[in-house]
C-alpha cells in the first residue's frame, strides 16, 4: 500500500518561513576588473542559446544601461551607501549590458541558496528523493509491536508532520496501534526544521499518535483533507538513539521525500535556511558546494566563498558575476529535464513565499537575500525586446559583523535598497517592453506539480 498526501502544507509553509528567508566556462559573460564600477501532458522546452561569446570586456557594454547602472550606484552614494559596497550585473543570453564590481565577491546572504540549489542538483539529481525507513527487532500481535520501532534517517530536510501522519497510517494499517519497545532514531532523521535526533524523536513520536498531538499538530491535521486518517500509534518507551541499525532489523515502511526539484523549490520560496544548510551538508557541506560552483561555472574560486548553505553568515560572499553564471548553469541543467529555472526559484505575480507582496515586474523569475543593513535580488527578467535579461543586485550599507542588529535605521535601509532594485528592474522592463504572457524559457513545467512525497509499506516484500 502506498499513502499519498496532497500538499494542503499551510502550517508546514508558516514553518519555512519561519526558518528563514557546450563549455561549463560559456555560462558568464567575461568582463575586465572593474573599479568603478510523468505525465499525461507534455511539456517540451525550446532549445535555449547557452553560449554566449567568450571575449565580451566591458568595451562591448550597452552604454546606456551601463550608464543607468552607474547613475544607480552614484544615487545609493548620495544617500550614503558607498560604492564599494554595491555590486550590479546585467546581461542578455549573447551580451554583457552593464556591471558594477561585477566580479567583485559581495556579501552573499540568502543568494548562497543559488549555489546551494546549482550543486544539489548536480550532485543528487533532479529526481533524487530521501527515503526513511521505518522498521523493528521485533513482532507484531494483536495490535502490538512487541518491541523497539526504528526510524532510519536519510537526511530529509522537509520531513514534516504530514510525513509522520502517512507513516502512522501505514503502521495502523500494519496492524500497529501499539509500540512496548523504545522509538529508535538512526541516522539523521529532520523533522520541523529540526536536526537534534532526541528533539525529532519525540516530534514523530506525538505525530504518530494523535491522541497526544499538539496543538501545532492538530493545526496542521485541520489543514488537511477532512477524509485523512487520523493515526494511533502509542509507543510506551522513550526516545533513544543508535549509531546503526541491528543485524536484524526489519522493515515495515519506506518514506519518500519530495523529489529534489521540489524541495528546493521550497527552500527558495521561503528562503529556509535549515534546508538549505541540510542540502549542502548531503553534498559534502559548503566548502564543497563553492568549489563544485564555481568549477561548474568557470568563475574564479574567489568570487564564491561560502562558510554554509544558507547565507546566514558574513563570511558568504560571491560576486554579481558568480551569481549570474550559477543561474545560468541551473538552466543548462535542468533543460534536459524539460524544467526551467522557474521550477526551482520564485515566479513574481504568480508564487506565494517571501516575495509575493513584492511589486516586482511580472513572471521575473527571482532569489533574494538580505540580512539587517544589506537586501541583494538575482534572477531572470522576461522582456520583449532583449528576451530574458539576467540580473544581479547587490546593495548593501556597509560592512556590519553583527547578523542581528536590527535597528530602525537598518529596517528603513533595506526597505530602501529593495525599492531601488524594483525601480531599476522596472526602468528595464519599461525599455524593452514587459511580455504579455511568460516566456517558455522561464514557464515552470505544470507537469510537476503532481510531484509529492509518499510512504509505502514494504513488510513482506522481498
């Protein structure tokens, strides 16, 4: 039997966000140092040109949008934000428009997502999906497991209550409304944006008894089609953890995740940072993920520098010029897939995260970072006359060691950055035309959204 789940995830949404926030070297445009500056329906991409010519320099620049660029930055100066800490990159599929210490690495915050997201998918596969497994030493009579219950962690970063709900289900129909042993946790088993195995222990143990569920839990259960079993699965023991699974243990239930495409979806929609620095420790942690980056994307090993997946660090950086190239690279991979950028980042006017009351140009396909006194925005620009125009916006005030201080001043700050950033993408959209519907190479696949997670039992099976 297979359990499957729509995604009715409204509480599971509230907790992302509250978690936040041809040749590889072909992907970028190469400037000089700058000091001044399965389905029933198809889904078929059109060929997308990725090879843009090597020699661009900052001669081959578009001289207005270079000076548009330039009189944005002398505009933040004036203010009192000076250029040294404001990073800008704009470029079509074959051109360098305009760059402002485009190749400078800038403090990144949540744009490190980008490298995140670029590096999961090359290492794990777009299909990839974490599976759990669930099993005992034990044996079942009467209604009762005559023993310890084991969970095998396989590092799910969007292992909710939902999934722990399925995972009851499937014990119930097992038989199972009753555990005398331990629940056993192995591995590294995340539940809620929770990583401490006795913490998500005693998290799945609630979730898979609704007689004690939480409030937070029946929230979640209400959220959910009114037909889903409730489940009633009471394990007597305690929570306790095990550095491996026994010889002989046996397996009742296997948990999918969500395939990898949509989890980082997810994680880019609410800008989660638990999931993302989940995601780069499956890939071999952030060192890995700047080198794997940039050598996917030809760019400097110094212009990505990361400390974690996230971006919750000063210690992040990577240059307007290495931002663009990872989206660029994310298209590449994903095109064989029949999958856009649009499947993995947020599409203005029509996603709901952290952006969507954002008035930013329609169907730009989109990733922000920010953190007190600093907000960056990166992504695809649909237009008519220059079809997708590539951008990166880096604004900060200066250079604060404090993640956390948050003060008036700084709220207004990064309020104003981000108003400048929309007034620049608009100013683009008003030359070359907004498109009245959005283009292919930016349409997510409708395909995926039949994509979930499911659980399956396998006592029994070979």
């Amino acid at each position: 039997m297979t359990f499957h789940f729509k995604n009715y995830a409204v509480l599971s949404c509230t907790l992302l966000a509250l978690v936040s926030g041809c040749s590889i070297n072909k992907l970028f445009a190469v400037p000089q140092a700058s000091h001044s500056n399965d389905s029933a329906t198809k889904f078929e991409l059109t060929k997308v040109e990725t090879q843009p010519k090597l020699s661009l320099t900052p001669n081959h620049l578009d001289k207005a949008i270079n000076a548009q660029v330039q009189q944005y930055v002398k505009l933040l100066a004036k203010k009192g934000f000076p250029s040294k800490f404001q990073g800008v990159w704009i470029q079509s599929d074959t051109q360098l428009l305009a760059h402002h210490q485009g190749t400078v690495p800038l403090r990144a915050a949540s744009l490190s997502k980008v490298a995140t997201t670029l590096v999961a998918l090359e290492t794990l596969g777009a299909e990839h999906q974490f599976v759990t497994r669930i099993g005992t030493t034990g044996s079942i009579q009467n209604g009762v497991l005559n023993g310890d219950l084991i969970i095998e962690g396989a590092e799910d970063p969007f292992f909710v209550w939902e999934e722990a709900f399925k995972i009851g289900h499937l014990l119930n129909q097992l038989g199972i409304k009753r555990v005398t042993g331990n629940l056993l946790i192995v591995g590294k088993f995340y539940m809620n944006f929770k990583d401490d195995p006795l913490t998500t222990g005693n998290l799945l143990k609630v979730g898979l008894n609704s007689s004690i569920w939480s409030e937070e839990a029946r929230t979640q259960y209400f959220s959910l089609p009114a037909s889903t079993p409730k489940p009633q699965v009471r394990i007597d023991g305690t929570v306790q953890t095990l550095s491996a699974s026994p010889s002989n243990f046996q397996p009742l239930v296997r948990h999918f995740s969500y395939p990898l495409t949509e989890l980082l979806k997810k994680m880019n929609l609410y800008s989660n940072n638990f999931m993302a620095d989940k995601l780069a420790d499956a890939v071999g942690g952030a060192k890995v993920v700047a080198q794997k980056a940039a050598l996917t994307t030809g760019v400097p090993t110094t212009e990505i520098q990361l400390v974690n997946g996230s971006g919750l660090a000063i210690e992040n950086r990577i240059s307007p010029r290495a931002v663009c190239a990872m989206f660029r690279a994310i298209e590449k991979y994903l095109q064989p897939h029949n999958m856009t950028v649009a499947d993995v980042f947020t599409v203005a006017g029509q996603d709901q995260g952290i952006l969507d009351k954002r008035p930013l140009p329609k169907f730009a396909v989109v990733k922000s970072g920010s953190f007190n006194n600093l907000s960056n925005l990166a992504g695809a620009l649909p237009t008519q006359e220059q079809k997708t125009v590539w951008f990166v916006i880096m604004n900060a005030q200066g250079e604060s060691d404090n993640l956390n201080a948050q003060s008036e001043a700084s709220g207004k700050n990064l309020e104003y950055f981000r108003t400048q950033q929309d007034y620049l993408l608009q100013s683009f959209v008003d030359k070359w035309g907004a498109v009245e519907a959005q283009r292919r190479e930016l349409t997510p696949n409708p395909t995926r959204n039949s994509k979930t997670s499911y659980s399956e039992i396998v006592m029994g099976k070979s």
